[in-house]
C-alpha cells in the first residue's frame, strides 16, 4: 500500500507517475498543513502540456496542486478542501519527487 504521486502533462496518453518514499510523504503532508486556507478552490485550467501535479494516498484520497492552489479530496472526490500554495512550494516539492526521466522536459509550475 503506497502512496503515488503524478504530473497532468499529457493528453491522450497516460500521465507520469510514480510510488513516493514514505519519508516525502511525511514532508508532503506536513506541508499541505501549513497552507493557509483558500477563500475558494481554483478550477484546473484546460490547457496543453502541465497543469498541474497530484499525491494519492493507498485509499484514494488526493491532493492536487495547480495554479498556486492545492486542493484536497477525500475518496471519491467527496470534501473538497482548498489551500493557497504561495510560491508554489507545495507544488514544486511534488515534481521534485519524480525519479529522474520520469517528467518531460520542462515540466515545471
């Protein structure tokens, strides 16, 4: 039972992802806590090539990153809880846990 983490950089083929080692998601999770709360979650852009990443626990639940804003999601996409990511620092932290070859270039916030 892993936790996965993934980049949205495609369309019309599979994403890339990848297992994460439990000690980053110790310092992932920790970092989604100290967001501060949104006012309101930003729809992810309809876009060509990154929009964004993600982490999933073993059980499904998600927290995705896009546009300075993460966004987490209990199973089943229910209880949706929006967090500012100023710099993008929760963000830049997930691509960071990719292997390397795994993202295309210029897979960046």
């Amino acid at each position: 039972m892993n936790w996965t983490a993934g980049a949205m950089v495609f369309s019309g083929r599979p994403d890339p992802q990848w297992v994460l080692p439990p000690e980053r998601v110790h310092e992932l999770t920790a970092l989604w806590r100290a967001l501060a709360p949104a006012s309101q979650p930003a729809a992810p852009r309809a876009v060509l090539g990154y929009r964004g990443c993600w982490i999933s626990d073993p059980h499904g639940a998600r927290i995705a990153a896009f546009d300075g804003v993460v966004v987490h999601e209990a199973h089943g996409g229910r209880a949706a809880e929006a967090r500012v990511d100023e710099g993008r620092r929760f963000e830049r932290a997930v691509l960071a846990t990719a292997p390397a070859g795994v993202l295309p270039p210029g897979t960046t916030p």
